[in-house]
C-alpha cells in the first residue's frame, strides 16, 4: 500500500532543497509574475474586475503577510507556487484559484528563471564595466613602461605594459560583447505559453512581457518551455570570460615569480610564510586562478547537465540546476573584484625587465629588421647575421648591448664583409625604447598607437556597458508600471 505523498526521502532530497532554492532566489519574482499575470486577466475581460480587485487584494495580504525567509517545507504544499495557490484560496475559496486562468508551471517556471538570470547578468555587468575601466586606466598610466614579451616560456620581445593590457582589455570587451548577445535570449517573455501550446483564453503575452521588464514576448511557445539555449547560451559567454582572465592570471604567476621578477606585487597583496622568513607569497593570484576556474566548473556543470536531454519541458533544466547555476555569478563576481582591485595595485620591475631583457637578447629582431633597411640584404641573410650574434653573445655571458664585437664578427662571416653600422647604431638597433618605438603600426606598442587603441577600447567599453543599462532601464520602467496598473486594480 503506498503511502501520502511526498515521501519523506523525497520530500527531503528533492523538495524541500527546491523550496528553499525558490524561498532565495525566485520568491519575489513569483510575485511580480502573479501580479502581472493578474493585470492581464482583468484588462483583457478574462476575469471580472471586480474578481480580479478581491485576488490582487487577496496577493497584497499575502505578501505583506508572509515572512519568506521563515517559511519552511512541511510537505503540506508540493512547492511554493502551490503554496501561495493554497493561501489565496484560504482566503478566497475558489476564486483564489482563477490566477492560474491561462498560465502554467511550465511557463511561469522559465519566466522566473530569465528573470533571475537576468538581474544576476546585469550585476555581473557592473562588475565587467569597472574592471575594463580600471585596466585602461592603468594601461594609459603605463603607456612607456617597457616588459619582457613572453612566446612558449621564454623571452621573446620587448613591450610595454600598457600594450599587454590593452590585450587584456580587448579580449575582455570581446567577452562581454558576447555577454550582451546572450542577454539578448533572456529579454524574450515565456508566459503566455502555458503548458506547451498557449492558451484558448484571449492573453495578451506582450502586455505581461511589458510589465516583467521583457523587451517582447518569446514566439514560439514550444521553445518557450523546452528551448534552453537562454542557458547554455550565457554559462557559455560566461566560462569563455573567465577561461580567456585565467590565462592572464597565469601570466602574472609567471613574472611574479622570484626567478623572473618582471611584476611587482604590494605588501597589501602578498601573505608571509609560517616558517620560512623570506618568503613574499602573493597567493591572490592563486585564488583569482582557483575562483576563475570554479566559475567555469560551475558554468560547465550547467551546460553538460543539459546535454542529452530531451527538448521539452523537463526538470533537467529548472530548479535545482538552475540554482547551481547561480555560483557561477558569485563566485566569478569575486574574482572580477578581485582582478580589479590587483592588477591596478601591481607595477612593473624595470631593472629585473632590463636585466632579463639584455641577457636573453629580446631586442635582436630589430638588428635583423636594421640589417634588412640598412645593408641592402633579405630578411633570413640578417636573420642569420642576428642569430648568430645573439649565440655569441649568450654563450659569452654578456650582454647584447655590449655584443657589437660579435656582431661585427657575425656580418662579416657571412657575408664576407664588414658593416657599414657603427658602433651607436648598433647600440639604437637593439635598445628597448628604440625596438619599441619602431613598431608604430596600428595595433604596435608605440606611444601614440596605443593611446588611439586606448580611445577605441573606451568607445567600445561605454557601448557594452550601455547595452546593459538598457536593459536594466527597461526592468526599473516595468517595475513601475507593474506596481501602478497593480495598485490600479486594487482601487477598482
């Protein structure tokens, strides 16, 4: 013989974790959604308005009333919906459950969740925007600070500091332009698709869309309860965002190191050892790595849990899962502040720079551009001519800038000739400031190149950001208008 339900192993494992989930995240947008689902009823003549005055009196009391946080699951309700279904008809007997005239689960569930991820995206954006700021900001206050350029671990050319996070900063943009795509699905309104195939009531699905903050209703109503890219879609842009900062991170654990020495970390930002006196740990670069790579387990578990299953409403792809979901946005907002605050903080260690700079002969490329302007030869003769003179330099244990002997050994064995460069244009070819001061191309390190690419990255960054105040805009205007067609009612 069966028993009542819910189980009580259901009941705990399943239930009561989901309306504790609701009871945090999705409450008060239960709310918005009944009041604006009550508002269309009762201008579209599906209800009375003299019905729909006593229900929205009814869900006035019922949300002055209730103490959210209090409440918790006895299995006397399936879920929170039907608990607010139940005190409505406490207070209303059968009219309480004329509400639910036109609407199911199904649409009201995906529309709650767009509205979660929604705000959680538009907080995260906030975030985004000051971070992109502050890295200009710091970009344009290191516009001549000369680097070590990395390829595969080892030196590889001189930049500037600036140029580097202007990359940074431009891959940021390019994750957030795809943030602001994947918004896009989250500003299309489920409700009005009822079950799966809308309603046989009159509904006017743009005015609820309208009074929820959506930009318009979502067409097909199919889609709108088995269509779950508005998911996949944004944990997608998400884990892109935080894949693309980890390798950053990765950079800064790089030069921070004791051996390279090239980033410089504040007091304020490293921790001691216990036991070892020396030692300068800067462990915020480990925890933004940790936090950028849970944000994207996070992100990862949402989209597999996804994989599949089939199209149609399913509880794969609701509750529980999408509060799971919901770390991402936390744990990712970390380590944006985290970022924000660290990389601004840090500066750059321009002796440790020159040292590594001279010893590993990253300048050398511009003696082979030198050679090619200057001795009338290819590219790969003065590559030759360079290559070898940087051999004989390291092997020698000194520096290139004192490496004109072996250069001019170096020209002359291969072409059995001696160089017309001096001395002093020697010394111009392979200094830092001069290699960087050449590369004025669009895009290059030169001053005045990356300063316009500094420009270009503010327009870009204000239009992102602009994208998703509109938005945010549109939500704040339907709050409004929501709460006086509310009110409205309640006066009729």
């Amino acid at each position: 013989m069966s028993g009542a339900f819910p189980d009580p192993v259901y009941a705990d494992t399943v239930l009561a974790p989901l309306f504790e989930g609701v009871k945090t995240h999705h409450a008060r947008n239960m709310m918005a959604i009944n009041k604006a689902h009550l508002v269309m009823l009762a201008e579209t003549g599906i209800l009375p308005r003299p019905e729909a005055r006593k229900i929205a009196q009814a869900l006035a009391d019922i949300e002055a009333g209730t103490d959210i946080d209090a409440l918790t699951y006895t299995g006397e309700h399936e879920d929170y919906f039907f608990l607010v279904e139940a005190r409505l008809r406490d207070r209303l007997g059968d009219l309480g459950g004329a509400l639910h005239t036109a609407r199911s689960r199904n649409d009201m569930d995906h529309t709650l969740f767009r509205m979660a991820l929604r705000d959680r995206t538009a907080g995260l954006a906030e975030i985004l925007h000051t971070l992109a700021t502050e890295l200009i900001v710091k970009a344009r206050a290191e516009r001549t600070t000369l680097i070590v350029a990395y390829t595969h671990g080892q030196p590889a050319q001189p930049t500037i500091f600036g140029h580097y996070l202007g990359a940074v900063i431009e891959t940021l943009l390019g994750d957030g332009k795809r943030l602001v795509q994947a918004t896009q699905a989250l500003a299309d309104c489920p409700m009005g698709a009822a079950a799966i195939t809308t309603s046989g009531f009159p509904i006017d699905r743009p005015r609820v869309a309208a009074l929820l903050g959506f930009d318009r209703p979502k067409l097909n109503s199919y889609g709108c309860i088995a269509s779950v890219d508005y998911i996949t879609g944004l944990y997608s842009a998400l884990k892109l965002m935080f894949l693309h900062l980890g390798r950053v991170i990765q950079d800064l654990a790089f030069w921070a190191a004791f051996e390279v020495g090239q980033l410089h970390v504040p007091d304020s930002l490293v921790q001691i050892s216990s036991i070892m006196p020396q030692k300068r740990n800067p462990v915020p670069i480990e925890h933004m790595r940790h936090l950028a790579s849970a944000a994207m387990g996070h992100c990862d578990t949402i989209i597999n849990t996804m994989h599949n299953t089939p199209f149609t409403d399913m509880n794969d792809s609701e509750g529980e899962v999408q509060q799971t979901g919901y770390a991402a946005f936390e744990t990712g907002g970390r380590m944006l502040q985290l970022l924000t605050a660290f990389l601004p903080a840090c500066s750059i260690n321009g002796t440790r720079v020159r040292q590594n700079a001279d010893a590993a002969c990253i300048t050398i490329t511009e003696l082979a551009d030198t050679l090619v302007r200057t001795e009338s030869m290819t590219f790969r003769e003065a590559h030759e001519i360079a290559a070898a003179t940087a051999r004989a330099v390291i092997a020698d244990g000194t520096s290139l800038s004192g490496g004109y002997p072996a250069f001019s050994a170096a020209f002359r064995n291969e072409t059995g000739r001696a160089t017309g460069m001096t001395h002093a244009d020697f010394a111009a070819a392979v200094a830092m400031d001069s290699f960087v001061a050449r590369r004025d191309r669009p895009g290059g390190p030169a001053p005045a190149t990356l300063d316009a690419a500094l420009d270009a990255y503010v327009a870009e960054s204000d239009a992102v950001h602009m994208d998703f105040l509109r938005h945010s805009d549109t939500r704040k205007s339907a709050e409004s208008t929501l709460a006086s067609a509310f009110a409205a009612l309640l006066e009729s």
